[in-house]
C-alpha cells in the first residue's frame, strides 16, 4: 500500500524558540509545533479536548505539554493524558534542509 502522506511546509524552524510552541492552521486542521530543547520537533492537536485550551501556549518540556487553562497534561509523543483527558493526535513533523518545519499528513 502506498505512503499517501502530503509535505506541507509550516515555515522556518527559526519561527519557534526554543523551549516553545506555535498554532499553525493545515486545511481544516490547527496543529501546535513545539521545538524542544533537546533540538527536536514534535506536533500535536492544538486544541485541549477539556475546555479549548491553546496547547501552543501551555509549557512544554522535552515530553510534556501542560495546558494553560487547566493544567492538564498530555505526552507530546502519544498524544496521551496523564490527568484522564482524552487523547491528543499526534502527527509527523521533520525539519527539512532548509531548516523549514514540515508536517506530513
């Protein structure tokens, strides 16, 4: 079966700083892009399944990221909550060799 995965480029990595997040918007999709300190990159629903929250905005550490309107915590490689929220999608996201993000899904 065929990998049917599209490449759309969000931007330069330069956009994120370190330690942070940021919402981008891919169709009909809001995605949050952390750059992590340990120089990776990971992608996440943008939006807390509890109340709306901005994941891009919560704090983030090299696995979690803490929603700023309720706490609650979700892993940036599974999706999963360690408070009992439902999960987050996970998607792939790479930086290419122009150090643009590039989230493929």
């Amino acid at each position: 079966m065929a990998d049917m995965r599209t490449g759309h480029r969000l931007g330069p990595l330069d956009e994120i700083p370190v330690g942070e997040g940021r919402a981008y918007a891919v169709g009909d999709l809001m995605i949050a892009v952390f750059r992590l300190r340990d120089g990776g990159v990971r992608a996440v629903s943008a939006v807390c399944p509890h109340a709306g929250g901005p994941l891009a905005d919560g704090l983030a550490d090299g696995r979690l990221v803490v929603c700023p309107l309720h706490q609650h915590t979700f892993d940036l490689g599974t999706g999963c909550s360690t408070t009992g929220q439902p999960p987050l999608t996970v998607y792939p996201v790479r930086v290419d060799t122009d150090d643009q993000l590039v989230l493929e899904i």
